[in-house]
C-alpha cells in the first residue's frame, strides 16, 4: 500500500512538472514573441523619428548669427566678438528712435506717432531683420550692416513693408 502511494505521488509530481514546464515555456514563448514585436515597433518609430528630426531640422532653421559659423568666425578675425557685434547693432539701431519722430531706418511715417523699430535680429555678418510699429502699423525691415575698423555701424535700407490694416 505504501508503495502504491509513492508511486501516485511520483505520478502526480511528474504530472505537475510537465504541466508547469508546458505553462512556462508557452508564456516564455509569448514573451518573446511580444518583445520582438515591440523591438520592431520600437525600430520603425526611431527610424520615423529620424526621418521627422532631418525634415525638422531643414524645415526650422533657425538664421540667426549665434547659429552662423562662418558669420561668427568673420567677426572674429576681424577682431572682434560675435555677441558684442550684435549688442552694440541693436542698441544703435534702436537708439535711433526718437519721442517725437520716426527712426530714420524706416521708410514709412508713422499714422498714430512715430515708427519705432522693437525688434532686432542679426541673421548674418552682413544683414538683419527688424520690425517697428507707430502703435497701430506693423512692418518689418531688412538691412545691411557693417561694421567698420573702428567699430562704428553703419546700416543700408534694403526692403520693408508695412502689414495690412483691418
């Protein structure tokens, strides 16, 4: 009797190990199949996200002289620096508006006071973009700088125009 119920104990305890192995392996099988499947997914998104940074990065670029190598390696071997350039452009650019006239740089006359440029960006060594407004006009200006051995700036209009009013 004994015996008998060693050898069902040894039956049943085989049993269950088969059926755990089997339970086992089919989740470790489903496992891996899923994360194959997430890798995969993981690949396209990361080769989506690529593609989507480089149509970005073309389609954004920012032009701006801190981003200018070239524009900021022309100051610098003309002896000076790149971000002091740009401070002093744009504090003599706006240190040309006036209380009761418009700034000289701007090409239209100002319908509610006086044009005043706010707004300042150099794009490169050689030109920037502005905009000015008398309080009710809005436009933008693009002009040539230049910055001479003694460190004067001297501005060139080359286009503006005046936004639409409702």
């Amino acid at each position: 009797m004994k015996n008998k119920i060693l050898l069902y104990l040894f039956i049943f305890a085989a049993l269950f190990a088969i059926f755990i192995y089997v339970n086992d392996k089919k989740i470790l099988d489903d496992q891996t199949n899923r994360i194959i499947s997430l890798q995969k997914r993981l690949n396209e998104l990361e080769t989506k996200d690529d593609h989507i940074n480089a149509v970005a990065s073309e389609e954004f670029y920012d032009f701006s002289l801190k981003r200018n190598e070239p524009a900021m390696t022309y100051f610098e071997n003309s002896g000076f620096d790149a971000a002091e350039i740009e401070r002093k452009v744009q504090d003599v650019l706006i240190d040309m508006n006036r209380s009761s006239e418009d700034n000289k740089m701007v090409p239209f006359e100002g319908l509610n006071g006086p044009m005043r440029i706010n707004k300042v960006k150099l794009l490169n060594h050689k030109w920037l973009i502005a905009n000015f407004t008398d309080g009710e006009h809005w436009g933008e200006i693009l002009l040539n700088y230049y910055v001479t051995n003694d460190g004067n700036v001297q501005f060139e209009p080359l286009n503006a125009f005046l936004y639409p009013t409702e």
